[in-house]
C-alpha cells in the first residue's frame, strides 16, 4: 500500500494568452480589474500577463474537483510561473450556491470555476457573471465540448460501479465485472452498498438517469426499486464514497467513477471498477468569473490549462481524459489488466431536456421517494 492511497484512503479519498482582440478576452461583462487584465492580455505580450499575474500573488479556484486530484497539476502551473493556488472544493450544488450568494452580495472570491454542471455555468454566463475569452488552444476542442468564449473543457471522467476487492466475496466480484448493475443486487451486498445522492448534482443524478432514459427497457425505475430494497447507504460526498469503499467499510458502490478508483487502484488501493456502454460520463468545465478579484492569474490559469501541456498534467494528476487534439493517454490506470474502456460515453445528458428545471426535479422526487429519501 503505497503512501499516497493511504493518505487518500485516510483524508477522503504552448501556453498562450487571450486573443489579441480586446472583445475576446473582456467586454462589458468584465470588472475594472478584469478589464485592466485584458488590456495586458495579448497574443505578443504573455511576459506582461506572467507579470502582473505574478503580483496578484495568488489564485483562488473553486472546484467541483477532488482536493488531492487538484495538488499535481496546480503544483505544475505554480512551478511554471510562480503563482501560488488556493483550492475551495466543493459538491457542484453547493459550488453553485456559493459562488450565486457571493456574487449577489458583490463579494465574489473566485477566480476561476470548475464543475460538471454545464446547466449551472450557463446560468451564470445568462447572468452576466462568466467573463467572455477564448483561449489560444480552443481550436484543440471538438466544437460540441464547448461554449465559444466561455466554456471550455477540463477532463472527463466515465462512469462505473466500484468495489472492494478485499471484503466483497470472490462471487460478487466475478458479478461485478461481467453484469455489475445486476450484481449490485444480489444478496451478499445487503446494507454494503454506498450510493451517491442524485441531488448532489449533475455527475451522481447522470447514474440514474442513464438507467432510466438509456437503459430503461433494461433497468428502469422497476431496477432502482429493487436497488432499494438493498438498502444502501446514501451519500452526497464523493470523498466519503472513495473513502469508505476503499476501507472496506462499503463493499461496493454505484459512484465508481473512473477518474477517482482508477488511480487508487493502481496506486496499491484493494478496489476495482467496471461498467457498462452505454455509460454517464462527465465532463468537467471551467469558467473565469466577471469579477475575478485576480484577473490576470485566472486567464493565465485559464490558458496554460487550455494547452496540450496544461491538459496532460491536469490528467496526469486527476486520472480523467481529455478532449484536446493531440491528447496521449498517461492516466496511471490505462495499462491495468482489468481495465474496459467505456465504448459509449454518455455526455448528452448535461442538455438533455428530460433533466432541465421542473422535469429534473419531478425526477429527483421520485428518486427520493423511491428510496425513501426526505426531500
């Protein structure tokens, strides 16, 4: 067991600059500081951003992301230019919540925003609060991965169930590989089952609604049901799913993403993880706010993360895949013997209008009332 699963399994578990042309990087949208900032930013000047990045001294990210997914690639930006990054992690709901409520009182704190909540972002950018830029590297993106001038993409993380190889019984676990929806069921997983909570955003409601809009015929509502009578253990913290699975305190788990078991795995952790095509993946997104209160360094941020260097140590660190042209696969778990990748990755349920405003909240009732989850 290497050092770093154990802290995980204990704690939780090429550079460019914005376009030349001002609109590209700042417009009415952008903050004083904001606007400063992109007057520095231009194609023939990134000494002058690195500069004035520089003494802005810090930045400040708030992330969807796992804090020790973040540690490698923040420490890659912080040793390439000198500028030290400050992480608040959060679930995508309560990111949300956060940064709307700092927004509305004018005490923004964020420089930069990550999620998998595409709904979210793009409500934010309705609002006027997402500054408009484009990085130099954004013809490195698939036009679909992208909201022009906005948005762009970090990493995306496919969807598994997960399980401990060390307390699940041998059986189970040859159920798991071949069928593991179905494994899920069976008898030996009674109460050892940890669930993530629908509700704690867009990547754990994406489990459900894969087996009801995908895979319905097959699964369903009727599936969940029988899923609850297991019943499992229900949480809205991915660091606790990670954590107790890894320990062996939870046999197994619905959440299995790729980008969090697939490095522990390979780092020593007794887990394993399969899933199905068709299969929820997520895609994580990021945004600089309006009123960045460091404006240079979250373009700087934003571009080098945007760069096929920036994207192969954002991957390196968080296990996930990128989109980027050019992208080599180094995820520490890629060359694992029992490692399938999902041949059908299911992205479209970000703009699916079947989970949108009131239809995606008749959907969490129902979830919750089929789990007996008060609302």
């Amino acid at each position: 067991m290497t050092t770093l699963w154990r802290r995980r399994a204990l704690a939780a578990v090429a550079v460019g600059v914005c376009s030349a042309v001002l609109a590209a990087c700042g417009g009415p949208n952008l903050s004083p500081a904001s606007k400063k900032a992109a007057k520095l930013t231009s194609t023939s000047d990134l000494a002058a951003l690195v500069k004035t990045a520089r003494s802005e001294g810090t930045l400040t990210v708030y992330t969807a992301i796992q804090a020790d997914q973040m540690k490698g690639w923040t420490a890659a930006f912080t040793k390439k230019y000198g500028v030290k990054v400050k992480i608040l992690r959060l679930s995508s709901a309560t990111l949300g919540t956060t940064f709307q409520t700092q927004q509305q009182a004018g005490r923004n704190k964020a420089d930069v925003l990550e999620t998998s909540n595409l709904s979210q972002l793009e409500g934010f950018r309705r609002q006027k609060w997402i500054a408009h830029y484009t990085p130099q590297a954004a013809d490195l993106y698939p036009g679909d991965r992208v909201v022009p001038g906005y948005l762009y993409p970090l990493y995306q993380s496919n969807g598994g169930v997960a399980w401990n190889t060390k307390t699940t019984p041998a059986a189970v676990q040859r159920e798991l590989a071949a069928d593991p929806w179905n494994a899920l069921l069976d008898p030996a997983l009674k109460g050892k089952i940890m669930l993530i909570s629908p509700s704690n955003g867009g990547s754990g409601m994406a489990y459900y609604a894969n087996l009801v809009y995908n895979l319905g015929s097959q699964y369903g509502w009727s599936y969940l049901e029988k899923l609850a009578k297991q019943k499992p253990a229900i949480t809205d913290s991915i660091a606790s799913i990670s954590q107790q699975v890894s320990a062996g305190t939870y046999y197994a788990t619905d959440f299995g993403e790729e980008s969090i078991f697939g490095p522990l795995a390979a780092e020593g952790a007794p887990v394993r993880f399969s899933s199905l095509s068709r299969m929820n993946a997520t895609q994580f997104m990021q945004a600089i706010p309006s009123s960045a209160p460091h404006p240079a360094a979250a373009r700087l941020w934003s571009e080098w993360t945007a760069t096929l260097a920036g994207q192969q140590a954002m991957t390196k660190s968080t296990g996930g895949e990128s989109s980027a042209k050019g992208w080599t696969d180094n995820t520490s778990y890629a060359d694992e013997p029992w490692y399938r990748p999902v041949a059908q990755p299911w992205l479209e349920w970000r703009t699916d209008p079947r989970l949108q405003d009131d239809k995606l909240q008749t959907f969490l009732k129902k979830w919750n009332s089929v789990f007996g989850v008060q609302s």
